[in-house]
C-alpha cells in the first residue's frame, strides 16, 4: 500500500527551521503551530493516507493547544504506532523538499537517519531530496518551503 504526504509552511525572519527531525541553520523559518516540520508533516501524512487513516490534521488538529509547540517527532512516533496497531510495517520513504534556501545536502544524511530511527527501517530505504524552484512563484521568493514524501507500508507477516 502506498501513501502521499504533501506540507506547506510559510517562512519568516528569526523563526526556527527544522527539516526531517535537524535544526537547520537559516535567518529564516517556518510559522507554525507544532514546530513546522515540513518534512516530517508530509511524511506523517503518507503514512497515515497508505492505511485510510486520514491525516494529519485529524489526529492532532492545529486548534488544540496541547499540540502547540509540538517536536513533529512526537508526530511520527505516534503515527508509527498507529500503524504498528493496526498491523502494518513501513518499507520504505521517499520524500523532497522545495526550497530556495538554504542548501540541504548538508544535512541531508542526518535527516535520512532521522527518519529511519522513527520509521524502525534500514537507512538504504530512506530518501531525502532536496531542489530549488529556480526562483519561481512564492517558494523561490523565499517565502514558504513545500515537501512532499510517498512510503509504501505492508501488512505485518
């Protein structure tokens, strides 16, 4: 069963920017009302849509004060349960992010380890990509960062 996981945040000055679990450096971040995870809120939502469980929203809806604040990592460790609950293993992530800046490859192995720790799969089926948008539209205007991840989850044997 395969799962699609799309966020979006908007960037601002002096805001924190957290990508796939790491604090990246960046004069901008994202407004949120968890930590803005992109990354992992696109993954949350993957996961949760490869079962017919929804999204993100459903489980942890952005009007309740008790999520504000919230490590997405708590996001996905409670997904994962979710699913390991229900009978079903991830195996395997995809995941890119669309952003003008700052650049990812450095911290890019940190993300996909990240996620493989949370997800309890080997780190060869993790794949974090990153591109630009050529300066286009409100991602290249630095105005917001977009990620979008598929995974595929299987039935526990």
């Amino acid at each position: 069963m395969v799962g699609f996981g799309y966020d979006v945040h908007q960037l601002r000055e002096g805001e924190r920017l957290r990508l796939g679990g790491i604090e990246i450096p960046s004069p901008k971040g994202v407004i949120a009302h968890s930590d803005g995870d992109v990354l992992l809120h696109a993954l949350c939502d993957a996961l949760l849509g490869a079962v017919g469980l929804g999204d993100l929203g459903e489980h942890f809806p952005d009007t309740d004060p008790v999520y504000r604040g919230i490590s997405s990592h708590v996001l996905v460790e409670r997904v994962v349960a979710l699913l390991r609950e229900r009978g079903y293993r991830i195996v395997n992530v995809d995941a890119t992010i669309v952003l003008q800046e700052p650049k990812i490859a450095p911290y890019r192995g940190a993300m996909r380890q990240r996620i493989a720790e949370l997800c309890d799969i080997p780190l060869e089926r993790v794949s974090v990509k990153a591109t630009t948008p050529e300066h286009l539209g409100f991602v290249g205007r630095q105005e917001g960062i977009v990620a979008f991840c598929v995974c595929e989850v299987q039935p526990l044997l």
